[in-house]
C-alpha cells in the first residue's frame, strides 16, 4: 500500500522533513544525475486552479496499515498436504506499485505446477492482480475474500507510486532482493502504462510542487544516534537508515525534479521544485480490473478462512496467498510489522491536476477526492508497529489547515 | 391513532410469533456454554477494548466488520478454539494479545450471546482444548 509522499527518498535524512528540507524525488537523489533544471520560459507562469482545502470539505477518512516484512515481501511457496500454497504478501507501503510484477512472480510460480485452475486468497490489489495475471496465463481462477476490492485495505492507502516505500531493511533482505525489487518494479510500470489515457484515468501522471520557505539543500543521510540499537539487536527497525532504497536503480524511467524559477509557479513560497508522479485512483482502477477478472471468467466467493489448514478443503489445489496484513493472523506470520498511515479526503476537484507537499503534509488531486496526508517528520519511522486503524480527525484537521495556508498569496492566472 | 395501534399490534403478534419460534423450533446447542457472568463481563470488556472500532451494537463499519450478522456466517461451523484464538492474537486490533484469558473467553462468550445463544450454568472454559470441540453455531 504506497502511503508516501511521491517527493520522499529514503536515502535522505528523513528528520530533516520537519525542516522542510527533504526535496528530493523518487529516483533523482541529488543534485547529480536526474535532477533537470526547470524549462524557462520567460514571463510566462503556470496557470493552476487552487486547492479547496477546507475542514469542511472532508468527506472521509481512512486508516490503513501497511504489511511491512523487514526480509521483503513473501513470495516462496509452500507445501501443505496436497495443496501448494504460493505467498504474494507484505509488500510495506510498496504494494500498489509492485502489485503487477510480483503478481508475476507468484504466478510463475502457480503455472510451474501445471495447474488448470488456482485459488487466491485476498481480493485486495495484490490479491487482484495476482488472480488477473493468472488468467493471463491461462488458468481458471477464483479469488476466495472476506472483503470484494473496495472494502480492502488496499483502498484505504495512498494509492502512489511509491514502489520502494517500507519495502524491506537493507540487511535481513540481503544483497539479492535488490536484483528481484527492480524486476518487479520495471514489470509493474510496464503494466500500468497500458492503463494510462483510459477513460476515468484509472492511472495518471500528475505534476507535484514541493513548497519550502528555505532553499533546498540535499543532505546525505546522518548514522544514526549511538546506542540506539538497529533491527539484529532488537528485533525492530530503530531509525530510518535501516530502511531499503532501491529507486535509482529504476533513475531512468522515472521522471526527474525541477527546481523552480523564482515567481513561475502560482504559490507565494520562496522555493518551489516540481516534480511528476504517477498514482491510481481507486474506482475506476479497481473497476478495470474486476471487469477484466469477470470476462474472463473469473469467480469471487466471499469467504473467510481461520486456519490455513482451511485451504486444503478448496477444490484448487494451487493456492496464491494474498492476505495483506492480515497473513499476521491468518498465516501466523510475526515478522509482519504494521504501519499505519492515515488519509483525508476532501470533496473531488476535478479542476485541480497536481499534487503538492509542504510543511510534513501532502496533497493531491485524485478523481474520488482530493487526499490530505500529514506526516512528522520521522522518515519511514512514522506509524511503524502502530496498528491502531481509528481515525484521528484531528491530525486530518490540522493537515488540511496546512495546505490551506499554502494556498495564501497564491497567484489565479 | 387507528394506525398506530394497528402498529402495536403488529408489533406485538411479532414478539409472539418469534417467541413461538424460539421454543417450536430451537436451533444451535443446547444452553450452558456461557453463563451469563461471563458474558456480562465480556459486555464491560467489549466495551473498553472494541466497541472504539466495531461499534457499542456490534455492527461494525464500512473498514470495521460487524460481529453480528455476517460474522456468524463467516464463523459458522468453526471451533471456538479458533476463534478465541484469533481474537487473543489479533485483538484488539491497536494492542494485540493485550486482554488476559478470562477476559478473552469473556468476550468470546459475549459474542456468543450477541449472535442468539442463550446463557447456561456452565462456564466457557479458557482451555483450547476443551473450545475445540466446541462450534460456532454448529
């Protein structure tokens, strides 16, 4: 579940977000390689409509939890008497975004066992698209849930491309995942782009402004304070160096960020830098692909299992396992570690088409809403092994009346 | 007022209607799985530890499920082995394995209630063993 703001990089001091510092994209981690200067173009400025960020606006607010696995995500197989169970879960804050190309290493998997049909367990985005690539691949598939797709967690995340959001620390995933992390990521953007341009935008790109009353300055990453002890001695991650980043691995599909030119963009900030980023709206994503899983003959049955000695009762006798977070309970799987992120949705702004970070707090314009998320400043620390899914309307609150406030002096046309 | 009484006694031919039901044809097991202690007890948990999320009736929410209703359909025919087990493990959901044995089986013995079983002399006992060979709504 991608939860991150599209501009984070992980490689970068994830406290220095407090200070509006953090200004780097996803993919160009410094002044280097990939950050392009911005295109003049004199006298002219963008033209872009405001955010109406207004408490009032608020329509919903969501709590998600997203299933860290320090090692990366659990995609081994497993036998279980005469069943064979495939693992596809515990993508972090990744899952959106790497959903297609893990799909297609789970079902790899499933088509090594020559089955004519598989069962998947979990109907959330890994849960979908495993079962679409299966089909893809020719076998009968039907998708065994307690939720349909729009009561998932799934849609309860940011819903960005964040592929290397909370996907694993650096040491427990070993050198190798790197290797597998960009195949599954290159594969998933491959696939999204046949999304693009379709009617009700199921993927798009949208341009994204990072405001800061201070210039930008690219900082590497500090140690981390003595004594504090890391994931080996305590079996929790303890600061945001441990976290994996594996995004320039991908620098050259992934669009760069521009700095601004001072008085060229409609907001008031001193230092604006541009970047593009591409994110899914919900609705219309999921409905694509639940059409898709429907034509071609895919079934839903709404059920929930309690024991994973449960699965052998299926009449598949491959099983793709993609339970999210819940594999914690379900699979009995421990080294699940939630992190919770919360959103607020404020009413749809069809007129607004960008997204924009400023003081711990992003926004964008998505088609079901306009989404609120604050953070503070702690890096992928923030939200880890809370798994508490009550909404907390006054961080939704506060985080709206940032964006309202970047909003003073902004210059309409 | 014609109609309102007419509603009363609507009403009233329906309480006696579902009462006749009730000792026509009992379903589930016999009584004596729970007492009502327990369950009275399980209600002052619930009400600390996971009416926050799944509501002070039971009915859940668009993200939180109900645990009435559907989830007797999602638990029919399982061992309460199983299902206190979850709930130990995984609730509440902001503090895992938080509630102790006797407040686990409470709740356990609340939800039974709340999903049409009736209260006995016998309490639920905390021991997987002895909820295994005990089904949820059987």
């Amino acid at each position: 579940m991608p939860f991150d703001r599209p501009f984070d990089r992980r490689r970068l001091l994830g406290h220095s977000l407090a200070a509006g510092g953090l200004m780097s994209l996803t993919g160009c981690a410094g002044a280097g390689p990939g950050v392009a200067s911005a295109a003049k173009v004199i006298g002219r400025r963008e033209v872009l409509m405001p955010m109406r960020a207004s408490v009032d606006r608020i329509t919903d607010i969501k709590v998600c939890l997203r299933p860290f696995r320090p090692q990366g995500p659990r995609l081994d197989a497993e036998r279980l008497g005469d069943t064979l169970v495939i693992h596809n879960y515990g993508h972090g804050g990744s899952g959106w975004s790497l959903s297609w190309g893990s799909a297609e290493v789970a079902v790899a998997k499933a088509a090594a066992a020559l089955p004519d049909r598989v069962a998947v367990v979990g109907c959330g985005i890994i849960g979908l698209t495993s079962a679409v690539m299966a089909q893809r691949a020719g076998m009968q598939v039907t998708i065994y849930t307690k939720e349909v797709f729009s009561r998932t967690r799934s849609v309860r995340a940011n819903g960005s491309w964040t592929p290397d959001s909370r996907i694993a620390l650096t040491q427990p995933a070993g050198e190798a995942f790197g290797a597998l992390w960009e195949r599954m990521a290159r594969f998933s953007w491959k696939s999204f782009r046949s999304y693009l341009g379709l009617p009700g935008n199921p993927v798009d790109f949208s341009d994204s402004y990072r405001l800061s009353d201070r210039p930008h300055v690219e900082r590497e990453e500090e140690a981390p304070p003595p004594g504090k002890g890391d994931y080996a001695s305590t079996g929790m991650p303890q600061d945001s160096s441990e976290f994996a980043s594996y995004s320039e691995r991908i620098e050259d599909i992934t669009p760069a960020v521009e700095t601004m030119e001072p008085g060229s963009t409609p907001f008031a900030a001193p230092y604006v830098r541009r970047g593009s980023n591409m994110f899914f709206n919900f609705a219309s994503y999921g409905h694509y692909l639940m059409q898709e899983f429907l034509e071609n003959g895919g079934k839903i049955e709404i059920r929930e299992f309690h024991e994973p000695g449960e699965l052998a009762q299926l009449k598949e006798k491959v099983v793709i396992n993609c339970p999210g977070y819940a594999a914690r309970d379900w699979w009995r799987d421990a080294t699940l570690i939630p992190v919770r992120g919360q959103t607020a949705w404020l009413i749809p702004q069809a007129e607004v088409h960008y997204g924009l970070y400023t003081n711990n707090v992003s926004a964008l314009s998505k088609t079901d809403g306009l989404m609120i998320q604050a953070f503070h400043g702690l890096g992928d620390m923030e939200g880890l092994g809370n798994s508490s899914e009550l909404p907390d309307r006054a961080e939704s609150e506060a985080a709206v009346a940032v964006i309202a406030k970047a909003f003073a002096g902004f210059r309409q046309g | 007022m014609a109609m309102r009484q007419g509603r009363m006694i609507v009403i009233a031919l329906g309480g006696l209607l579902g009462a006749g039901a009730v000792t026509a044809a009992p379903e589930g097991p016999p009584p004596g799985r729970y007492t009502a202690e327990q369950a009275a007890h399980g209600a002052e948990v619930y009400a600390q530890a996971c009416a926050m999320c799944h509501k002070a009736d039971l009915s859940g929410d668009f993200d939180t499920p109900a645990l009435v209703g559907r989830f007797a359909r999602n638990w029919a025919g399982g061992d309460l082995a199983s299902l206190a087990g979850y709930l130990h493990r995984a609730m509440p959901a902001f503090a895992p394995g938080s509630l102790s044995a006797a407040d686990n089986v409470a709740v356990l013995a609340y939800l039974l209630q709340a999903n049409g079983e009736a209260a006995g002399p016998r309490p639920l006992p905390e021991e997987p063993a002895a909820l295994k060979a005990m089904r949820f709504k059987p």
